[in-house]
C-alpha cells in the first residue's frame, strides 16, 4: 500500500468487490454462503469486510466484530504480490474459521484477487472517473 492512501486502496478493493459480485461464475459458487468474512493487512492497520449472502457480494468499510472468516496477511506487499500472481498460496496469509466455510473462501479469494488485479491495471470505475 505503499504507494496508495489507505482512501485510495479502499476505493480500489471496493470496487474490486463490486466486480466480483458482478461475476456470474463466482457468484454461483457461493449462492449458499451465507457469512460475513473479514480481510487484514495487519502491518498496515487496515481492514475491510466482505458479506456473503444469497449470491450476493457486498463490500463494508468497517472491519466486522464477529466475522464467519477471517483473512489476514502480516504485510500489505505479501497481500500485493498475491494480486499480483492472481493466487494465494496456502499457509501465505491467516485462516480463521470453521473448517465448512473453508469450502467457500477458496473461489471468493481467488476471484477476488483477479479481480483487484484488474482494477489495479485499470484503476476507473463504471463512469469513467479515476479511484486514484
């Protein structure tokens, strides 16, 4: 995150989300999720929650208290260079949950990652508007 204001990097995983709910593909793996999962880039300070539900994908700022699953990597560039290779290797970044959830963070992580890598490469939103 070093090159972009923690405003910036929420406007840009924001919208990463967005697109991700926008994915058909993705969406149908998680029509039955029903979970609140929680994502920390712990040096960083910095966290953001994303809500399952219904083939829903939403996107909150505030950091959930009581989340379903919990996604934390110790360094913001470990969490880049996963957008970057479009894929986070197992035992790369904190797990934390029910074992029955894991099943529904493998295809949220990974579209989620391209996602975010895409709107790093072209950093608008829908209007044309820069997020930077």
């Amino acid at each position: 995150m070093n090159q972009y204001s923690k405003r910036a990097a929420r406007r840009l995983i924001q919208r990463a989300v967005v697109l991700l709910g926008r994915d058909k593909h993705v969406r149908q793996h998680l029509r039955e999720a029903r979970l609140t999962t929680l994502w920390i880039l712990a040096d960083e300070d910095f966290a953001w929650t994303v809500v399952l539900g219904g083939g829903r994908i939403e996107f909150e700022r505030r950091p959930a208290k009581q989340p379903d699953l919990r996604l934390a990597w110790r360094t913001a560039e470990e969490f880049f260079q996963h957008v970057d290779e479009g894929v986070a290797p197992e035992g790369s970044f904190e797990f934390q949950g029910k074992q029955e959830h894991r099943r529904f963070s493998e295809p949220l992580l990974k579209g989620f990652l391209l996602s975010l890598r895409h709107v790093l490469a072209n950093p608008v939103d829908d209007a044309g508007e820069s997020l930077l």
